[in-house]
C-alpha cells in the first residue's frame, strides 16, 4: 500500500469500513486487505464500479464507497 495515493488510502479505508459493516446497520462481510487492493487497482484502469461489484460479488454500493 506504499505505492498508493492519499486518495486511494482513503478509498481502500472506505471500502474496508463500508464491508465490515461499521457504515450501515445491516450484517456485513469483512473483505480481504487483498481483495480492497485489488478492487481499488481495477478502478484506477478504469473499470466500472459494477464491473467490479459483479467480479468480487459485492455490493456496487460499497465498490463506489
């Protein structure tokens, strides 16, 4: 996570918070810091939010937070 940008710092913070459940009431699933890494390496070439929701069968909600 060296490599990353301040903005992508807080982007992978968001989406760890947004899975784990902490943001909204219902139950959530923890993702991998490797899966956020990977998530957050897809947006940055561009891919859609929902391409990457349907890939890691996540929520696009929590992709784009």
């Amino acid at each position: 996570m060296d490599e990353m940008g301040v903005g992508e710092t807080d982007r992978v913070r968001a989406v760890l918070a947004a899975s784990s459940g902490q943001l909204c009431s219902g139950i959530g699933t923890m993702v991998g810091y490797s899966v956020v890494e990977q998530i957050v390496a897809a947006l940055a070439r561009g891919e859609s939010d929902l391409a990457v929701a349907r890939e890691y069968g996540l929520d696009w909600k929590t992709v784009r937070a």
